[in-house]
C-alpha cells in the first residue's frame, strides 16, 4: 500500500480554506466587536464562543446528512462546495459591514482622534494628563455612567501620581490607565451602538450565515480523508492534512502583517476579509479541479479488498462488544479528558483575546507573535514525537505544561519597551502547546479498544469544544471585573489545574510503535 500523496494534498486544500477562515475569525471578529460596535469583553466572548455552540448541533447533521448523500460528483464534495461559496460571500460582506461602520466611528465619534494621540503613549504621567484634560465632556450622555466611571477613575489614577511628584507611571499603572481608557473610548461607541443598533444587527446576521456555512461544511471536509484513505495509512494522510491547515492559518497571518491591520485598532479591515474570501475560493477552485471524490472512494474500496481490509474490519468490530475499561482506565480517562478542558480553556482563552489584548497593552501586533507560536509548533511536532516515543507521553506534556504556564506567568511582566519578549515568550508557547497537543488525543485513544476508537474521539472533541465555549466568556467577564491584565493570569491559572488533574492519569502512556516516516509525527487532533 502507498499514500497517493498529491492527491491528499489537493484534498487538504479543504482544509488551508476552513483554517484560514477560524484564523481571521479569531483574530479580527473579536477587535470589530469591542472597537467598532463597543461590546465588552464579556459579550464579545460570548460571541466569539457561538461557533462553538452551534457547532455541537451543526457539525453531527450535517456529518449524518452527508452520509446520506448521492450525487455524481460524491457525498462531501456538494456540502463543500455550498459552504465555502455562501461562507466567502458572507465574510466579505462582513468586511463592507465593518468599513461602514468604520467610517461611521471616524465621523460620529472623536474616539478615532483620541486614539490616535494616545495609542504610543506608555508611560509619561503628563502626557496621559493632557489625554485626560482632552476628553469632550458631549461624547456621551450626560446620563452615562460610563463616561462618569471612566472619566473619574482615570482621573483618580494620574491625580493620584501627580500627587507623588511622579513623572513616570510604574508597569502596573501603566496596564491600568491603558486599560481604563480603552474601555473609556469603546464606552463611547457602545453609546452610539445602544442609539442606532441597525448596523450592528446586520453585522450579527451576516456573521451568522457564515458560521451556519462552516458548519455545512465542516465536518463533510473532515469525513473526506477517511473516505478516499484506507485506514494503515490515515495517520499518514492525516499528517498532510494538517500541515495543509496549519498553511492556511499562516497564510492570514502573512496577510494581516502585509496589509498592515494587526497592530493599530479601528482600521478597516474590508481587505483582510476580502483577501481571505479570495483565499478560500482559489482553495476551493484547486480542490474542485485535482479531486474526484467518486473515483478516489472507489480506489479506496478496490484496495480494501486487495489487502483483506474488510475482513480485518470484521473482526474488529466482532470484538469491540465483548471489551470493556477498568475502573482504574476509566478514572484516568476522566482525568485526561479533564486535563484537555482546563488546558484548552487556557490557550484558547489567549488564542481569541490576544489580536485585543497586544495592541492595547504591549503596543504591538499580533500576527507575528502567532506566526512564531504557530511556526515552532509545526517544527517541534517531529522532534518531541520522536522524544515522547523515547521518554514517553506523560512526561512531554508535563513539560509542555510546565513551560506553558512559565510563558503565560511571564508576559504580565513585560512593558512597551520590553515587548519584543512576546516574540520569544510566543516562540516557546509553540513549542510547549505542541508537547500537549501532539501527546494528548493519542493518550484518549489508547485507552480505546478496536473500533470504537470514533466514539473517544468524540470524547475527546467533546472537552476541548466544551472549553472553547467557557473560556472566552469566563476570561471577558474576568477582564472586564479586573481588567486586560488579568489575560495571562488566567490562563495559567487553568493550565495548572490542568496539571494537577494530568499527574494522577496512570494510563494511556503506552510507548507508541515506531513511526513509519517523519511525517507521521505529525498526525495530531486540535
């Protein structure tokens, strides 16, 4: 048997056009929802969780109706064709949504010109005073408690180190002015956002439609591989497939650097959604042209029956039901699944809120820093499935752990000046986050039995979507009590009981066989 590799890629082409797609998702519907419209963190991450709501609907049917499909060209390819057609169109229509209202911040409010004088500002106690003193006492409603909670905590804070005869703020102060006054400026559009919601609702819709879209999708793209490959040689298969999708996640964060939207706040960002929709449409051409799905599963089946695959199948499937877990396999699948939900509400809570979190508090980008974490998670996934196969699972994500909650303690630290740190600090969540990832699904897997191996992958997606869904809103309701600040915190904070549910799994840590090639190592579950 051997992998028709070309063909796999043209297959995972699918997946460069979804992975683009979460990753401008991700990155930039979360900035429009605070600057643009004035949601705050709580309510933005409700958002930005939804897809993983509707998600635990959508995907099951429209997984179960693409099993049921006939059609002349196969049962996934018409699902994938519909969705990233209506998912494309709607992103786009998002982008001529958001420069509308773009343009409406920039001539209804003074926030854009506020933000300019203050956006480089980091520590200078008279420069933030003038800031102060500028504020139009007309922007919002005398009535507002925002502009009185606001206005009167920053101006306690500067009064405050003005009184000390300082002329510089401290790091901590400088994360607190930051942080109130983005708040004070996203207050003033969530005022004109509560006068005039039209534009707002029409941005939720259209955003909507592209999330029911991606769902059509999703899961008949991830069906397909499984479809035209026969099963020794998936874990290959898979490899390509995910490298196909980490391609797709750079690719948009190439773009956003190129095209200069990463960094500054409300900027349009019409071609960041324009270039993703061209992206997921060329994607979409090549697959359309490279792949036939009715004549790759037909292939599939002629080599099930070359090599006896069927009757192999058979047997499996004839002792699944006389196989049970222990207790004691039972407790450390729990502790496992566990584990994954604590560590994935802790990068994940980082992964949706950093495109907020980096330009306001640290001055900079956020494109490079998670092309870095995602350039060394793709180069460690070799070298640390070589070293779990030689040390072991466990160890790896104990360490992987360990050096992710090290990187998250550490960035609260930083200041403008030092944030060129976030490079390295992100450099190293890479590595770390990979240690986990690479060593975490095989663990829940190992403790299944023949062919029920679907039924712990659904385990498994189960807790790492369930954390998808809490940590964005848990973390905004935290930054909006506490502020930005506590972003870093926070996650370390879950991936630490994440280590101590992880240190009392005894199973799942059985030493893997050797991989047949490099690229095998790179068959991971996200």
């Amino acid at each position: 048997m051997k992998l028709n590799t070309k063909k796999i890629i043209y297959v995972g082409f699918a997946f460069l056009l979804i992975q683009t797609f979460w990753q401008a998702y991700d990155n930039l519907i979360a900035k429009i929802l605070i600057d643009k419209f004035g949601l705050n963190q709580t309510w933005s991450g409700f958002v930005m969780a939804f897809d993983n709501i509707l998600a635990l609907f959508m995907l099951p049917l429209f997984g179960l109706l693409s099993d049921k499909t006939t059609t002349k060209i196969g049962k996934r390819t018409p699902y994938i064709i519909i969705g990233t057609l209506i998912a494309s169109l709607a992103f786009v229509g998002i982008g001529l949504i958001d420069k509308k209202q773009t343009e409406f911040v920039h001539n209804e409010t003074s926030v854009v010109a506020e933000y300019e004088k203050i956006k480089d500002h980091e520590d200078v106690v008279a420069d933030w005073e003038a800031v102060v003193a500028e504020m139009k006492g007309d922007i919002i409603n005398e009535s507002s408690s925002d502009k009185s909670s606001y206005k009167e905590q920053i101006n306690e804070i500067l009064t405050e180190y003005t009184a000390q005869n300082k002329e510089k703020l401290d790091l901590a102060e400088v994360y607190e002015v930051k942080d109130l006054y983005s708040n004070y400026l996203s207050a003033q559009v969530r005022e004109k956002t509560h006068k005039d919601p039209k534009m707002f609702i029409v941005f939720m819709l259209v955003l909507l439609v592209s999330l029911i879209a991606m769902s059509i999708y999703r899961s008949p793209a991830v069906a397909l591989m499984p479809d035209v490959v026969v099963k020794p040689l998936r874990s290959k298969a898979n490899a390509i497939i995910n490298l196909m999708g980490a391609v797709g996640g750079v690719l948009f964060l190439v773009l956003s650097m190129a095209i200069g939207i990463d960094k500054y706040s409300y900027l349009n960002y019409f071609w960041g959604f324009a270039a993703v929709a061209i992206i997921m449409i060329a994607s979409l051409i090549v697959f359309l042209f490279n792949v036939n799905e009715v004549e790759l599963v037909t292939l599939r089946k002629q080599e099930e029956e070359e090599y006896g695959l069927l009757e192999l199948e058979k047997e499996e499937e004839e002792v699944i039901g006389k196989e049970t877990l222990s207790r004691d396999k039972k407790a450390s699948l729990l502790l496992i699944l566990f584990s994954v939900l604590f560590w994935f509400m802790g990068y994940n809570a980082i992964i949706s809120k950093l495109s907020d979190y980096a330009p306001k508090m640290l001055n900079m980008g956020f494109s490079l820093t998670l092309l870095i974490a995602n350039a060394t998670a793709i180069i460690g996934f070799i070298p640390i499935g070589i070293l779990s196969s030689k040390l072991g699972r466990k160890k790896v994500i104990i360490f992987g752990i360990i050096l992710l909650v090290l990187c998250f303690s550490f960035v609260p630290l930083l200041s403008q000046k030092t944030n060129y740190l976030m490079y390295l600090i992100l450099g190293l969540t890479g590595i770390a986050w990979a240690s986990i990832n690479v060593n975490s699904y095989p663990m829940v897997v190992e403790l299944s039995t023949g062919s029920n191996v679907g039924k712990y992958t659904g385990y498994y997606y189960a807790f790492s979507m369930a954390a998808q869904i809490i940590t964005p809103i848990l973390s905004g309701l935290l930054m909006d009590k506490i502020g930005r600040i506590v972003l870093f915190p926070y996650a370390a904070v879950m991936v630490v009981i994440s280590l101590i549910t992880f240190l009392f799994v005894k199973h799942g840590d059985v030493k893997p066989e050797a991989k047949e090639s490099l690229l095998e190592h790179f068959d991971v579950e996200d």
